[in-house]
C-alpha cells in the first residue's frame, strides 16, 4: 500500500530485524518522537532492546506480520535477507520501503548484476553458475576468481577463492553447488561506498563518498573527508549509486559498494537496501544521518541534502578486541579512547564477543582529516586494532 501524506512524529514504525542496524533506526525515530516496533525471533537482540515493542517470532508467522500491520503505520527492514512474501503480505496493508521487488534483487547476486548492466554501471566480469553445464562453460578469464553464493552471503562469508578450473570445481562442490557467481578477481587500489535516499516522490539525496577498508572480506575502516577518493571517482560514483536506485525506483536508503582499479576506474560490487556499516560516520560528522535518512523516507517527510560539517574516520569494534585473561573478558579501555578528542562510542549491546562479530563502531570526527587520523590511530593502537 502507499499514499503521499506524511505520518507524523507520535505515530509507530516497524523494523524487520532486530540487528545493530535496527538498533540505530529505533533510536533515530524515537528521537524525531516516533514510537518504534521490532519484529524479531531472538529474545536478546541489539534493536529488540530498545524498541518500544518487540514482537518475538519468525519472519512468517502469520499472526506476528498481521500484528505488525495492526501496530504500524509504516514498515522498513533492517537486513536484506527478509523473506520477499513477508514484505509482500505487510505491503498489502501498510507502506512498506524499500519495497520486495527491490529487496529481491539485492538478496540474489545475480540478479544484482542484472540491474547494474541494465542501468549501465559496469560491475566486474563475472558468470553465474547454477548447474555443472555452467560451471564446464566457465571462460578461463574469469581465473583467479572469487566464487560467491547467490544468496546470504554477508562479511565474506559464502565466498572462495579459485585460482584453477580444479579449485573452482571443488569450492562449488563445497558450497553444496548452490547457485553462485564466479567473480573475476579484480586488481583493487580503493574500495568506496555511496548512501542515497530516495523518497517516494522520486526526491533522491547522498551521503558523501566513503572510502572503505575491508580486512579479511570484513569492513574494518571508513574515511569519509574531501579527497578520500579522486573527485572524478565520487562524482561517478554518485551518479552511478542515483541510478542503480532510480532504475528499480527505490524508497528508502540503499548503499552501493563499488571497486576502485589501479587505472582508476569505477565497478560497481554490490548494493545493500538499507543503511550500510560505511555510512555509520553520519551519525557524527553530518547534519542528518543515513539513519534520518531512513525515518524520512519511510515517514514521508521531506528530504535535504545532508552537509558533512566534520572529517571522519570510524573504525569498526569487532569481538577480537575483547581480550580475555583466563576465564575473564577483558573489556577494551573506553576511559583511554574517549580521553582522544572527537571520540563518538557506539556500543550495540551484544553481550558475546565473538571473533568478527561487530559489536559497536567508534566514530572519529574533527576539523581536518590529517587531525582525524591521528587521533584515530592513537584509539586504534589502545584498541588492538591493526594499523592502517
Ligand atoms: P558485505 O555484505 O559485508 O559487504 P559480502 O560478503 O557481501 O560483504 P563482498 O562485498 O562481495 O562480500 O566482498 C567482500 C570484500 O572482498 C570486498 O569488499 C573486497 O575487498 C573483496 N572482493 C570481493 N569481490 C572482489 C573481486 N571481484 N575482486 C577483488 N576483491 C574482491
Ligand atoms: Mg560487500
């Protein structure tokens, strides 16, 4: 269902997923003086928590989504991997965005590189592989690649790989040769990421470009000040994360993550319908966060070009730092990063640290680049956080 008019502060929205990024959509739409519901299954959830209601049960249960449509006025989704009928049945009596046409095509990488070529954004040589025809089938100069499965991968899970036809074959077969894409292995010099909004009147606005470090398939940095990527690149990749979500006419906020190659040129990776890890700096260093941004679009209100008024830098938490001394977990020395200036602490209330697990980010801002990154390696190396 949609409409035009907007639903005002006082009224209920509802979140799918109850994840950290759930989390810091609750707490936006609380602070704007909306009242908030999350559907998820776990008892113990980072959104779950906060929200002012949780209703525990799995993404189907019939009478949970009826529930659901009763309490809000509107519904988003916080993870990608939503069952599409979930959304398609709430949408059926209440605005849901983004919409499961859109969720349906970020949930499937296939499916994902076909609209990219549709709206011309050139992704990397890739072949999907779906039957051993397919795979026999594969161009050798797709060799060294990585061998992604289609669907529910995230952090790098669910990817190999292959440097040979032989290790190609065996990574499909350990992947229970479920459908995959066969990436060609780019030469990166740069990741960046872009956060759009875009409301249903076809208003579209961005975050500015984020310049991303993965370590081990997982974001650990993002610097985000004039400069971090060539002006040409940003520009690019602005007009190519607008398109990608003009060409499904997207509602809501979408991130697109793009490679930058050694000859500097722009390929598009993938795109999360959702606020995104590499847009978390918006919290600190812009006048309206991509998680407003989500409020707005799903309440209908209107949009403004956010202004970065600060250099930023956030380092991702992940469960490593969590030391332990024998049996007792050690919790990293707050007190000593929040003593450095512009030091922003986000904690998502997990109470397990596990390896690679996020459990928080620490946004770092201030007048100039050079200043943050100072101040950032110093909270890194108090952290146990590899340099960079
Ligand atoms: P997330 O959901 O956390 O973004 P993901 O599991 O969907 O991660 P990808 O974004 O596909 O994984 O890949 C993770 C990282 O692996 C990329 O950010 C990049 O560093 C590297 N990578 C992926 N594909 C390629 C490629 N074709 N060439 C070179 N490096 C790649
Ligand atoms: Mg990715």
């Amino acid at each position: 269902m949609s409409g035009s008019a907007p639903i005002l502060p006082g009224a209920t929205l509802g979140v799918l997923g109850g994840g950290q990024l759930g989390r810091m959509f609750v707490h936006e739409a609380q602070r704007m003086g909306y009242v908030t519901v999350v559907l998820e299954p776990d008892q113990s959830s980072p959104a779950g928590l906060v929200a002012h209601h949780h209703i525990r049960a799995a993404y189907d249960d019939e009478h949970a989504l009826a529930d659901m449509a009763r309490l809000c006025a509107a519904v988003t989704t916080e993870f990608e991997n939503v069952p599409a009928p979930t959304l398609q049945a709430l949408s059926r009596s209440k605005p849901v965005s983004p919409a499961a046409e859109a969720v349906a095509i970020a949930q499937d990488r296939a499916l994902e590189k076909a609209h990219f070529v549709r709206c011309g954004v050139p992704c990397a040589p890739h072949a999907v592989i779906e039957t051993p025809d397919h795979l026999a089938a594969v161009q050798d100069d797709l060799l060294p690649g990585i061998l992604k499965t289609a669907r529910l991968g995230y952090d790098g899970k669910g990817q190999v790989r292959v440097a040979t036809r032989e290790a190609l074959a065996q990574a499909w077969n350990e992947l229970k040769q479920v459908p995959c894409v066969l990436e060609k292995m780019l030469p990166l010099a740069a990741e960046c990421s872009v956060v759009v909004a875009r409301g249903q009147d076809g208003q579209i606005v961005n975050l500015p470009v984020q310049r991303n470090l993965h370590r081990e398939g997982i974001l650990a940095v993002t610097e985000v000040h004039p400069g971090n990527v060539s002006e040409a690149v940003a520009q690019q990749a602005v007009a190519a994360a607008k398109s990608i979500a003009e060409g499904v006419e997207y509602v809501g906020v979408l991130c697109v993550e793009f490679f930058v190659l050694a000859d500097g040129s722009l390929v598009v990776n993938e795109m999360a319908p959702r606020p995104h890890n590499s847009g978390h700096y918006s919290q600190d260093a812009c006048d309206v966060s991509q998680f407003e941004l989500q409020v707005r679009t799903l309440a209908r209100l209107p949009l403004v070009q956010p202004r970065q008024h600060s250099a930023a830098l956030m380092l991702n938490l992940l469960g490593d730092i969590w030391r332990s001394d024998g049996e007792i977990p050690l919790e990293p020395d707050w007190p000593a990063v929040l003593a450095l200036p512009g030091t922003h602490l986000h904690l998502y209330g997990k109470t397990e640290a596990r390896a690679g697990r996020k459990m928080g980010h620490l946004n770092i801002t201030g007048a100039d680049a050079a200043g943050v990154r100072e101040v950032a390696l110093k909270a890194a190396a108090i952290l146990g956080i590899d340099s960079f």
